[in-house]
C-alpha cells in the first residue's frame, strides 16, 4: 500500500507560530446564547485557532438530539464575526456542504461514522469538486485504515490538498477506560504513508471522559501529532450531547498551559547518541528477521518430517509446553506477558499456515498421479 499525495502544509494556509494546532467548541450547537458564551470565552486562549460545533449530530437512537441543522450556521458566522476565531462544522452529505459553504464556514469535517462509508466520502468529495477549503477527515470507527486513506484519497482527486486527519479512536470490544480505543499505530502508519499529513488528535472522543483528556492530549503530542481537537462547553454538565467529555474553557486553558510541547531536534551530541542507539536497533531486527528466517526453514523441515511420517500438523501438548516455557523465559527477561503472547500467536499461525502448505502440495501430487 502506497500514496503519491502532496498535501499542503498546515503552516501554508494557518498561522499557529510553529505550535500544534487547536480546535475547540461545544460538541454540539444548541443555541446562539451558548455558541456566542462558549465563544467568547475560548477566544481568550492564544493557542486556540479554530472554533467548532456540530450541526448535524449522527445519533445511534432516533429522539435523541441530532442538532439545530442549518439553523446553526448563523451562529457561527456571528462567531467568526465577533471574535476572529476560524469556525469548523462536520458534513455529512453533499447538502451539509452546499449550507456550509453558503454561510462561508472556514474548514469542514468528515465524521467517523460518514468515512466507513465510501458512497457517502464520494458524494461529500462531488459537492466539494473545485472549492479551496481546508478538510478534516476523522478515522472510520473501526481500526480499519484502507477506509480511512480511501477517504482522504477520495477528498483529495477532487482537487483539495488542504486535508488534515482526525484521529478519534477506534471502537472496540474489549473492556478499556476509553470510550474509543486509541491505537496510536494506525495514525502512526497513516503518517508513514502519507509523511506530509498533518494529523491532529481528538481526546475528547478517545477518552469519552474529562478527567482523561490531559494524559491523551500529552501523548498526542509526544508522538509529534500536529494538533488537537477538544470539546469545550461554557456549561459542559448541562450539555445536550456527551456531557461527560466536554470541559469548560477555563479547564481547557489550564490544560493547555500543562501539555509539554517537546523539542523534535535536540543538540549535536543528543542526535549522534540518537542515531548510535537507532544504529544498533537495526543492527538488532537484522539479526531477528535470519533468526526468525532460520527458524521458519526448522519449520518447513518439521512440516516434512511429519507429513512422510503421516502426523498431523496440530499438537495441542507441545504447543502449550512451548507457551508456558517461553512465557517463563521471556517474562525472566523484562518481556511483558501481552507482547509474548501476541508474538508467539504469530508465529504459530504461520508455522502451521507453512506446514498446511506442504501437506496440500503433497495431497495434490498424489492426485495428479
């Protein structure tokens, strides 16, 4: 999988003074009292950019509220108007897009639930064919990144090259104190496939709690994403929609003036101790991938083996010897138990995918004969 994008940098069409970029606004727009209250207050945070709200709310049971719609837009107008705060919206539809950009709306997003589908991302990339308006496009809710670079891919051939992803967690079955489990590798490989995107983190939907924002904001930016996006609410436990996330804008300002924004490049003698230490992981995984490359012709021996012997490729009692003796060792070692397991899961998938392998050449010789 690879991508020939050039996107346009964030610093080329906002001006953040070289720091990350952050997105604040109530989760959802319930009236102009509040959207001006909320406003007003955020403005007064200098690393705040961008303001947004949701229009149009995809809910999961009808009767919830699902927003004032195009009601709102003006409301965000007059934002932009009495503060200069640049206003963000998601679009569903192609609709979504015509009222937005009608009321002059500065960027729009894509939500998670809209980017699974690609019908709807192609639709929504039609409307925007020819306009110059920067995009976000959330990750689809399930950890699934084809959808989520289909989605850019798409916005993208439509001639607009101001795109940032949204990075909002992945839904998963697993019990987690996260609403949306974060899986920083999946924006980690979206950033090694496409290095130009600027991906930007939205703690409040990772953590789907207020108390946790500060440790997924700070993580965020360790790992050099290029911003944030957080609810803000000026009477956040009144809230018509996930009350429990939003925080008031003095707490925003608060954690904002907590989060350590890190150097990405340190003295002359910190790189060349940098690069001796990444110098040596190399040198390490090269040695890994022939130990595991010889290991995998043992397997191929042992396939052989059994299939002239005629003994089948599974065998529970050694298999669960080796699980319990590795663990032992690797645990001994420093190795965390989760980690053992998954690593050696892989493997014995693909010893016995190997094995099957040599058993089917064989079933199929001896009926070609």
């Amino acid at each position: 999988m690879s991508t020939d994008l050039h996107i346009i940098p964030l610093s080329d069409w906002i001006d953040t003074q070289g720091k990350p970029l952050v997105i604040a606004g109530p989760c959802s727009a319930e009236s102009e009292i509040q959207m001006l209250e909320t406003a007003r207050r955020i403005a007064e945070i200098p690393q705040v950019k961008v303001f947004r709200a949701g229009l149009w709310k995809p809910r999961t049971r009808p009767g919830e509220f699902s927003g004032v719609g195009e009601k709102g837009l003006p409301w965000l107008s007059l934002v932009k108007r009495e503060t200069g705060l640049k206003t963000a919206v998601e679009v569903a539809d192609a609709l979504h897009v015509e009222q937005a950009l009608k009321h002059e709306v500065d960027m729009l997003w894509l939500g998670a639930r809209t980017v699974v589908n690609p019908f709807s991302v192609q639709a929504i990339a039609d409307a925007l064919r020819g306009v110059d308006i920067p995009i976000m496009v959330k990750n689809p809710i399930s950890p699934d990144i084809k959808l989520w670079l289909g989605a850019i891919e798409r916005i993208y051939a439509m001639g607009l090259h101001k795109i940032v992803a949204i990075h909002r967690g992945f839904h998963y079955f697993e019990k987690s104190i996260y609403r949306n489990a974060p899986m920083w590798e999946i924006p980690i490989e979206l950033k090694r496939l496409i290095p130009e995107l600027p991906i930007i983190v939205d703690p409040s939907h990772i953590c789907g709690r207020r108390d946790l924002l500060e440790v997924i904001a700070q993580k965020a930016l360790d790992l050099e994403m290029d911003g944030l996006m957080i609810e803000s609410h000026f009477d956040p436990e009144r809230a018509l929609t996930d009350a429990a996330q939003q925080i008031t804008p003095a707490a925003l300002m608060n954690m904002i003036n907590q989060l350590v924004i890190r150097e990405k490049r340190g003295s002359i003698d910190f790189e060349n101790k940098l690069e001796e230490l990444r110098t040596e992981i190399d040198k390490l995984d090269g040695e890994l991938l022939q130990i595991l490359a010889k290991r995998m012709e043992i397997i191929d021996e042992i396939g052989e083996y059994k299939n002239k012997n005629d003994i089948t490729i599974l065998q529970m009692k050694r298999w669960a010897g080796i699980i319990q003796d590795r663990l032992s060792i690797g645990t001994h070692l420093g190795l965390e138990e989760a980690f053992l397991k998954q690593l050696l899961s892989l493997m014995h998938e693909e010893s016995i995918r190997r094995q099957t392998i040599i058993f089917n050449d064989r079933a199929n010789n001896e009926l070609n004969r």
